[in-house]
C-alpha cells in the first residue's frame, strides 16, 4: 500500500465509521482495508476507542478529559 492510501484512510476514519461517505468511496476504503494490515489496525483501535467512550457515563469522566476528548474526536471528524 502506497502512504498515500493509508493517509486517506486516517483522513477518512471517522467518516467511514459513521457510514457518511458515499459508496464508491465506502468500497475503495473496503479495497484498501482488505489489503492493508495496519489500515485495518488502526480502523478497529478507533472503533474501539469511540465506543468505549460512548459506553462511560458523564459522571465516570472529569469534565476536563471529557471536554478534551470531546475536541479530539470532533477534529477526527472534520479532517
């Protein structure tokens, strides 16, 4: 895989995981994960993250973490 490929794979990671792209980019990120051991790595740890995140309730994280992960994770989002 050329570091290109895998850096639009990090560019898209949340979009693809919030099924927001369209199809034919969906299916060549698909290709590209099929293909690349670490892309798919990195695809699962975010999954991960993201929903051990979305399991911890308000009150189990300071406000501070919280807000900052918060911030990480809406950067993510938006490259």
């Amino acid at each position: 895989m050329s570091p290109s490929d895998c850096a639009r794979v990090v560019d898209l990671l949340a979009d693809y995981l919030e099924q927001r792209l369209p199809a034919d980019v969906r299916m060549e990120l698909d290709r590209h994960l099929d293909r690349c051991p670490a892309c798919l790595k990195q695809v699962q740890t975010y999954r991960s993250t993201v929903s051990l995140l979305r399991s911890l309730g308000d009150d189990d994280l300071p406000s501070e973490l919280r807000s900052s992960l918060r911030a990480f994770l809406d950067r993510g989002s938006t490259n």
